[in-house]
C-alpha cells in the first residue's frame, strides 16, 4: 500500500464540512445484531443502486463495485484537507484488517464531478492507496448516488468557478454486497479504531 497525502493549490483554505443525519439498516439481519459495534441507527434506509464512471471511463452500478465490504466515502479531489486524510485512514483501517484475514474495498466517490474526470479520481486514488476505487459520473448520477446515502455537498462556484471549494458530509459508509449499508463512521476515528469497528459489524455479519 502506498499511502500519501494529496497535495492542492496552497490558495485554498480549508473544506467546508456540513453535518448530516445518517442510518443503519442491515436488511436480513436482527436488529441487534451490530448493537455493539458503533455507529448510527434509526430506521429509515440509506444506500441502493447507483451507475458511476470508474478510472477508466467505464460505466459501473453498485453491483460491479460492491463486491465485498465496502468502505464507502463522498468527497472531492480538490479538497485541500480533509478527504485525503479521510481517504488515507481508511485506506490504512483497510490494510489493518488485510493483515487480519479481512478484505476490505475502500470506495472514493467524488461529489464535484465538473472538475474530477475519471482520470483525476484515478489518479487522486492511486496516489493514496492502489486499493483504492476512484469514481465520478455525470452531474445526474454523482446526485443520485449521493441521494442514495444521503449525503450532503453544495460547490461554492459563485466563490471562484476554477478554485471553488464543496462543502460535503464527510462520513464513511460500510456496505456488504449480499445485504447493503451496515453502519457510518465518523472521520475523528483512527485507521485503527476504525479497523476495530470494522472487523465487529464484519464478525457480527
């Protein structure tokens, strides 16, 4: 794992950050079954189907990319602070459990798809972690994506339509392929906080 933080213009301050209220529902599962492990829970759905474009231009749904647990994170990749430093925790969360027999896919799913192509979440990815799967989309499928895990982002273009910053939610979401969402994370986690989280909604599961 090579891990970095990504560097930005130094003209930029810092990311705005937007709360929002998130949920956990495991369907097929008892309702206590991660009461132990951390995380939101109410009862109202979070996560579904998306199509996005991933690093090499090809189209994919959340059938493609969820194919095993699932860290899944909205940003952007101009952010000058707080998505790489989300991003490398939970690449480095990712590689704890590896080392423990877990495998685990970090997602990047960008919330400013006019300036991040899918040559710029690739190599925003890359450079953090080669785990790491990098998408974008049209206008339209970045917001239903993000509608789907109710997430937050608003771009201040009227700021400066070339060095605008997003505000954005900064959660991280756990989805299982067989059974959808599972849990959030919030970003004051360490990698291995986060990873001891992780491994209990995994072992509960």
């Amino acid at each position: 794992m090579r891990t970095a933080i990504w560097a930005t213009a130094a003209t930029v301050a810092i990311c705005g950050l937007v709360g929002v209220t998130v949920w956990k529902v495991y369907p097929g599962a008892p309702d206590n079954a991660f009461a132990e492990c951390g995380g939101g829970a109410s009862s109202a759905a979070i996560g579904g189907p998306f199509e996005l474009v991933n690093a090499a231009g090809e189209t994919v749904t959340d059938a493609d990319v969820i194919t095993e647990p699932s860290l899944i994170y909205f940003g952007y990749t101009f952010c000058p602070d707080v998505c790489p430093l989300d991003m490398v925790r939970n690449a480095e969360a990712v590689d704890i459990l590896a080392e423990q027999g877990y495998s685990v896919k970090p997602v990047f799913i960008t919330v400013d798809p006019a300036r991040d192509t899918p040559e710029v979440v690739g190599d925003f990815a890359d450079t953090i972690s080669e785990r790491i799967v990098g998408l974008t989309g049209s206008p339209e499928q970045v917001d239903a994506a993000s509608k789907a895990y109710r997430t937050y982002y608003k771009a201040h273009t009227e700021d400066d339509p070339e060095y605008y910053l997003v505000d954005h939610s900064t959660f991280t979401y756990l989805t299982l392929p067989e059974t959808g969402f599972a849990g959030f994370f919030r970003r004051e986690l360490s990698g291995e906080q986060l990873a001891d989280q992780v491994q209990c909604f995994l072992d509960a599961g």
